[in-house]
C-alpha cells in the first residue's frame, strides 16, 4: 500500500513527533465533547505505547490515515453541531437536579 | 459511510455496472469484517436491519424449518423481548417453549440447560450478554453441551461484539444475532452469523429476490453495512484498550458510589460480568423519582425497549431482586467514548439525590432503625 519511496526511507523521530501533534491538534477540532476527549487520550496513549521497530513504520502509517480521518470527521461534526453538554459548560451547574 | 450516501449510489445487486460492482465490493469488505471479529467465515454473515430481525430469524426460522420432527425450543428468562416474544409466537403454533429461570447473579445453570433438553429440541437461545444488568452467560459450556446433544444453539450477541473476545467456533456457537449501533456503528444494521459447517438451516422470514443465500432478501443498504463493518475493525482493534479504560471506569463509579453511601446493591454476578453496565439498586428510595433528577445523566432504568412502561424490570424479576429494590435500579452504561470526569459528575449527582431522597423518605427512616419493611401491615383491618 505504501509507494516504494516511503517503504524505503525510515520514519525519523521528527516524523513521528509532527504526526502526533498533528493528530492532537486535529482531534481538538471535534465539535463533540466525547470524541474530543477520546481522540485526545487515544493518541496520547497510542503513541506512549512500547513498540518494536520493525513495526514503527505500519503504525507511522496507520497514524497519517488516522489523521485523514480526524479531520474529516471533525470538520463535518462542526457542521452538525448538537447542543452543548452539561459536563462542557464552565462553572457547570450544580449537582441540582431535578425541582423540588 | 459517507462516500456511500453520495456519490458511490449503486445498487450493490446490480451485476451489470460499475456501480454496482463497487458497492458489491464495499458490502463484501464490510461482511469480512463483520466475520472476522467473531471468527467466523464471510459466507455465514447475513446483513438484517438489526439484532432485533436477526434474533426473529433464527428462532422463527430454525423452528420453522425442522417444524415436522422438532417441537420445542429452550431459552431463559432473562432474554431480550425480541427472543422471549418471538418464543411466544412460537408457542402459539404449538411449540413448546422451556423458559429456564436464572440463579439470583443472572446465570443459567448449564446442568438445568441440560435437563431441559428432549430428543425434540431445535434450538436453544441464551444471550451471551446481558443488556439489563451485564452479565456474562457460560457460552463455552452452553455451546459444548449443545454439540455434544446435536441441538442448535443461538445467542444474542448483540451487547457483547466488539466487547467480550467472540470465537463462533471455540464456542460452538452456531447461531449469533448481531447489532452495528451497539458497537458505535450505525442504528437500523445488523447481522445474524448462521453456520455452515455443520450446516444450520432456517426458514427465511422475508420473501423476495433471493439475496444473503436466499436468507434475507431486500436491496442491502451500502452506506450502512459499511458502517457496521468499520465498527467492527475498530471494535477488533481497541477491544484490549476500551477493556482496560472501561473497567478503570466502572471501578471509578463503583468506588465513588459506595465509598460515600450505603445499602447499594449490585444486580447481577459480579464475577461474570462486562464492566460497561452496570446496574445497582439503592434501597429505600423511588427509583423514578432518581431517575427524573438525574436527567442530565443519560441512564435508564431497564432498557430502551422497556423503559416507557412503569413496570420494575421483569429481568431483576427473574433475579428474585426484592420488588421495591427493583424499582430503585438504575443502569448505568460506560463505553469507549465515555470521560473519568463525566462518571465523576454522576457520581457526585447520584449521591446527591440519594442523600436527598433518603433524607426524606420515612421508609429509610425506619430501615434504619432496623424495622423490617416486609412485615408491616400498611392497610387497616375495619
């Protein structure tokens, strides 16, 4: 699937790192509160992960795909956006409840 | 999903164009990995429009086709309504149902599955996870028995794909109805995993152009097959890591929960369970009047199917959970996307209702002064 050139050349560290701050910044612009958060740990811990070396590669891989995805499925939940959640707003209202 | 709500538009039964092929391919992709997260083979997935159909499918269908010489059908009690009324039409055409109870954590007992059995038996239902209380049925000694006594056995896997390890062939499994919305694919899919080997067969409930083998005839719906089928990639994928975070959070919520009140009850093995539902009861309060002050907590008591009626749950029934206990449970439910902070925030609001209701509730009141509620006489003799 990959073209011969990037088969061929390593991934280098700087590559890796500009991919996950890429994937975190992409994950930011979700407009839902929950797929915000996941997408956040989900990369942290992706990339946190021990990983052999001969897989870096497939996953440097898997992570610019997972990148395409990001973006696109945020920039069409920012077209949809539902109402914001309770757990989002600032100061957020005390554990109230229901009326008397 | 998206490429085939718009431009690739194709009939993925049209043989003669290109259209048709490439939404013929997709489909295909999305059954292979429908198939390969529960080890089965491509050719066994037949896409339904839901778990719902698939559970109709194999218990009207089996019992449909070996209807001369097969006349009864062994299922538990704790069943979806989608099995349990599918088994009443059954009995209605004169098949004899055995509704097996469950011991007090929500499992059947295999030996009981055992001695149900009769030399007529077509079929034996049991979901492989609860979607009241979450527990975990015996599958791998239920599907052992099964094979071993040559009767067919069917589970609703519907809260369990993509959750608990699935292996349709270790278990003995031989038919599994399947869910896409369950597993964060899209609502209104589904699938039912039908053996080949060796070969189960059932009468189909819907009639037509002959596709998914003759099983399930209707145009396939592209952009949703596709969607199940990338649920269950991702299910296949993050199924060890959605593990580990489901569980530290259900760990969290039981921990918040009971380090701060008493009397909260568990329903349901505690042992044989899947971490993201958990349902507990609090004694001495109304269970609808926590529900309606925790309605910023998307929860429920019972399901979705049954929550519009006021009936305590008929599955904490069959547990032999206390009727006043039963009306105080609520399901919580945790998945992949769910925060530490929001089980924070329903702990914290769940505690405040509670101490609130019991505060004001002169059956906690005498609970606590060690009265047994059961023995008072709350009508007068004139």
């Amino acid at each position: 699937m990959s073209s011969p050139s990037t088969a061929a050349a390593a991934v280098s560290r700087t590559d890796i790192v500009r991919l996950y701050r890429a994937l975190l910044t992409a994950g930011r612009g979700f407009a839902d509160y929950n797929f915000r958060a996941h997408a956040r740990r989900r990369v942290v811990e992706t990339f946190r992960e021990e990983r052999d070396p001969g897989s870096v590669a497939e996953a440097y891989a898997f992570g610019v795909n997972q990148l395409g995805v990001v973006r696109r499925q945020a920039t069409i939940s920012r077209m949809y956006e539902a109402a914001p959640l309770v757990i989002e707003s600032p100061g957020r209202p005390p554990a109230g409840g229901a009326p008397q | 999903m998206l490429p085939h709500l718009t431009a690739q538009y194709g009939n993925p039964h049209s043989r003669t164009h290109a259209y048709g092929w490439e939404s013929e391919a997709a489909v295909e992709v999305a059954r292979a990995q429908v198939a390969a997260l529960i080890g089965a083979d491509a050719k066994e997935i037949v896409f339904t429009s839901g778990a719902t159909e698939a559970n109709n499918m194999a218990v009207k269908g089996v019992a449909a086709f070996y209807a001369s010489k097969k006349r009864h059908v062994v299922t538990t009690q704790t069943e979806h309504k989608c099995v349990l009324d599918s088994c009443r039409q059954l009995e209605a055409r004169g098949v004899d149902v055995t509704y097996l109870p469950v011991a007090k954590d929500g499992l059947v007992s295999v030996d009981a599955v055992a001695d149900a059995l009769r030399p007529d038996t077509a079929l034996v239902s049991v979901m492989a996870v609860n979607n009241e209380i979450g527990v975990v049925q015996p599958l791998a000694e239920l599907g052992a028995l099964c094979r071993a006594r040559s009767v067919f056995f069917h589970t609703d896997g519907a809260q369990a794909l993509g959750k608990i390890p699935l292996d349709v062939g270790a278990l003995n499994i031989d038919l599994m109805s399947l869910s896409a919305h369950k597993i964060y694919g899209p609502k209104g899919v589904g699938a039912l995993y039908v053996r080949r080997r060796p070969r189960v067969r059932l009468e189909p409930l819907i009639h037509g152009g002959g596709q998914e083998r003759g099983l399930r005839s209707g145009t396939l719906p592209p952009a949703l097959a596709v969607g199940f089928g990338a649920a269950c990639a991702v299910a296949a994928r993050d199924m060890g890591a959605d593990e580990a975070w489901i569980g530290r959070l259900a760990a969290r919520l039981l921990d918040g929960l009971t380090s701060q009140i008493e009397q909260v009850f568990i329903n349901g093995s505690t042992s044989d369970r899947y971490a993201g539902n958990l349902n507990v009861s609090f004694a001495g309060i109304e269970g609808e009047s926590l529900l309606m002050a925790l309605k910023d907590v998307a929860v429920s008591s019972g399901s979705a199917c049954t929550s519009a009626s006021l009936e305590p749950s008929y599955v904490l029934r069959a547990l032999g959970v206390d009727e006043e206990l039963a009306h105080t449970s609520i399901r919580f439910g945790l998945g992949r996307f769910t925060t530490e902070a929001e089980v924070d925030y329903a702990v914290e609001l769940a505690v405040k209702h509670v101490k609130r209701l019991r505060d004001m509730s002169p059956l906690w009141e005498m609970m606590q002064e060690g009265v047994d509620i059961k023995s008072i006489q709350w009508s007068q003799e004139h």
